[in-house]
C-alpha cells in the first residue's frame, strides 16, 4: 500500500528517482536496494511498510504511478 498523500512515500520515491532516474523496472530495483540498505533515512522495508510504503509486488501499479507523477513534477526536489 502507498498511503495517498503521504509525504514520507513522496520523499522515497523522490530518492530513489534521483539515484536511478525513471525508468521502470530499473527504479523499482533501486528502491528494493535502498530498503535492504537501508540507505533512506536508515529505513529498511519494515520501517517504509510502518509508514504506508510497501515494496511488494502486489503494490508495484501503486509506486508505478506515484513514481510517474513525481518524475513528472516540480515537487520532487532533490533530496540527500
């Protein structure tokens, strides 16, 4: 699940687009590498799950499409 208008969810995709840019199924990877690293805030998939971002195949159409509205967007700044 990708709680709608969850900030925290917004601001991962926003990461991982920078790191990997947009191009599907290369960013869903990257998002899988940054939870098992925990490279986001220190949060692994449990702690992203906690806070309405789930990694699971079954809600991938969900990232997806968030994923293509912030590449899209003004509002996915950079973040470090």
């Amino acid at each position: 699940m990708v709680v709608e208008d969850n900030p925290l969810a917004e601001e991962f995709v926003c990461f991982c687009l920078e790191r990997r840019g947009y191009k599907w199924p290369e960013l869903y990877d990257e998002m899988c590498r940054v939870a098992s690293h925990r490279l986001f805030r220190g949060m692994g998939y449990t702690e992203l799950q906690d806070q309405g971002v789930s990694l699971s195949l079954a809600n991938m159409n969900k990232l997806a499409t968030l994923a293509e509205t912030l590449a899209s967007s003004p509002n996915c700044l950079q973040v470090s």
